[in-house]
C-alpha cells in the first residue's frame, strides 16, 4: 500500500532557466532580421493623408517620392513645400534625373514595372503633385500609388 | 609556470545583455506597411480627336481652393459624394432594348443622367492651391463607390465580394490556376464598372 502513497511533495524545484538566453537569442535575431534601417532619411514633413479604399505596395519595384515641407531640423530650407528623391531635395526640373538614377538601383526584370509611390505630406497644395504627375507622365512612368494612413477623412469631422 | 585551469566565464549575465539588444531592436523596428490609392496615368500623348462625351454621362467634380466641393454644379459635402457617385455612375439611362442598355443597374435610370456605367466618366477638376489631403477624400470617395458598385456586381454573379478577391489575390491566398480563374473574374468585373475617373488639367491660379 505504500508503494502508492504520495511521496511528500517537498519544494518545488526551480525551473530551470538555462534556455532563457536561447529564447532571447531567437527574439533577437527575428527582429534584427526584419528591422529595416530606412535608407534615406526624411527631411520633409510627412503627415499622410487618409484613404480606406487601399491598395498594398509592392515594396521591390517601387521608387518613392516625397513631398511636404522642410521638416524639424531643416527650417533653412523655408517653408515652402519641397521634393525629396533618395538623399536630397529636387527640384521639379530635377525630377527625372533622380527618378532615372533610383530606377537603375532596381532589379533589372522589375524596371519596367516600377511603380511610384508619392508619399505627400496632407498640406501640400495639389498643384505641386499635379507638375510631379506631368514630370512621371513625361517618363512614361505611368503606375503611381499616393500612400495613405488607415481611416476615413470623414470621421474627423 | 604552473599551469592553472582558467575559471569558467559566469554566462549567467548573458540574457541580460540579449534582452537589452533584443529590447533596442524591438524600440527602432518599424514594421512598414505602406498601403494606398493606385492610379494609372494617363500616357502622355496628344489624342488626335477625342471622343464626344455626352454632357449628361460626365460627373463634374470641381474642388476649389478652399477645399469646397462643386458638384455637377452644386454644392455639396464631402459626405454625400460618395452616394452621389454611386448614384450617377448606376444610373442606367439608357432605355430598354438600346444597345446601350445597362440590364445590372440598380440605379434610378433617370434620363438626365448617365445611359450606362461604360459609358459614365467623372472628371475631377481642382486647383492648384487645393490641399492634397482634401484631393486624396475626394479620389477615396471616388474609388469607394466604384468599390461598392464591383462588390454588389461580384457578389451577385459570384457570391465573393470585387474587393475580398482582389485582396485575397494580392496576398497570394490562391495559387495556380484558380488564381487565373479568379482574375478572369476581377476583369469582368471591373468590365462592367470600369473606373473612368479623369482629371482635368488644374487651374492655374487660385480663382
């Protein structure tokens, strides 16, 4: 009979944490992975628009283009809305050497289906967008996509 | 020179140093999901003589610098447009028995308005000084009765909503030849609600 009778459960051992720094490791190296360090850094304010009629962006064969205007740190630069391609302002004029110049950075099989994302900053007037749209009609760059935050315009009000 | 074992490193600190790396990249990820309005562009080539658009099949939107919007000549709120677009684009006007019948509308099929969804064209006209925030409502609103007209089309013809599929197709949830297949659906779809959405030329000034 006593064969069966509960040992007296004494302390629970502790629970060995040996594999704690293996779990880390794992967590670690997951979100080293998917961090992407952004490439270039935003000089415009960028406060997008809402949209809730979304479309995904193909991330690899796409060109972005900023707009809005000088950001914290950049007041010099006025207070007029800029463009920035890459790394710098453009001016409208400019716009089709740096597009030329990222298109290149591309994959070769996805460079004649670039897509340009406008990243517009909800202030800018549209007749800026309207000259950047004629400069990207003139490339024959004729896929475009205005990034957008999730929500509604209409439930601000 | 008496050899002496070296002591075992203490790795019991190793986890703190993995937790502070792994806490500082999960503070500076920002997982970016970059989400928004597609639009095909207009190539830019001058048409030799472009199609006569019958007054009553166009939807004239104008915003003006004050971010007001005029629509077809009236004014009217951002909120109503939607139902407005709608409304004209699913009119159906054309009466029965002419080759331009529209036989899956819904709409009111006023004679005043557009004959059939093929041939309706809404045309976005702003002005230069209008804001971008304002211009991407309107372009949203405008998709978003396109949207609803295509899903009400696909759910009846297909029991799966326009918008469910393409999504379900953009995330690759169906593979090989049902992928085909339901493409051939998307297309027919939108054949019956193409997105004829123009923008006119902007004003130059704030008039």
């Amino acid at each position: 009979m006593s064969k069966f009778k509960k040992k007296k459960s004494g302390d629970l051992p502790a629970i060995s944490t040996a594999s704690l720094p293996d779990i880390v490791f794992m967590l670690l190296f997951f979100f080293m992975v998917v961090t992407v360090l952004r490439d270039s850094n935003l000089m415009v304010q960028q406060k997008l628009p809402k949209g809730d009629q979304v479309e995904k962006l193909k991330k690899d064969r796409s060109i972005f283009i900023y707009a809005g205007k000088p950001g914290s740190g950049y007041e010099k630069y006025g207070t007029e809305a800029k463009i920035q391609i890459g790394d710098k302002f453009t001016d409208v004029s400019n716009i089709k050497f740096a597009l030329e110049e990222l298109r290149r950075k591309l994959r070769p099989e996805l460079q004649d289906k670039v897509m340009v994302a406008l990243k517009v900053d909800e202030d800018t007037n549209t007749g800026l967008v309207t000259d950047v749209k004629q400069e990207l009609r003139d490339l024959n760059l004729l896929k475009i996509i205005y990034i957008t935050t999730p929500g509604n315009q209409l439930d601000q009000k | 020179m008496a050899r002496r074992a070296t002591p075992e490193v203490n790795a019991g600190s190793m986890a703190d140093i993995a937790f502070l790396l792994l806490i500082f990249f999960l503070v500076t990820t920002t997982i970016e999901k970059d989400k928004g309005i597609a639009r095909q562009l207009p190539p830019d080539i001058e048409i030799q003589d472009p199609p006569i658009i019958k007054q009553k099949n166009l939807f004239l939107v104008t915003v003006n610098k004050n971010d007001q919007l005029l629509v077809e000549d009236e004014l009217m709120e951002l909120d109503d447009l939607r139902q407005a677009a709608i409304d004209f684009l699913d009119n159906g006007g054309a009466p029965s028995g002419s080759p331009e019948y529209c036989n899956y509308c819904k709409g009111k099929r006023s004679p005043e308005s557009s004959d059939n969804p093929k041939k309706a064209v809404i045309s976005v006209q702003n002005d230069r000084l209008t804001s971008y925030k304002m211009y991407i409502a309107v372009q949203n609103e405008l998709v978003a009765a396109y949207n609803f007209l295509r899903d009400r089309e696909s759910q009846r013809l297909y029991g799966w909503k326009y918008t469910e599929m393409k999504q379900a197709i953009n995330e690759g949830d169906i593979e090989g030849s049902r992928a085909d297949a339901v493409q051939e659906r998307l297309e027919e779809v939108q054949e019956l609600y193409p997105l004829k959405l123009s923008e006119a030329e902007p004003k130059k000034s704030g008039s």
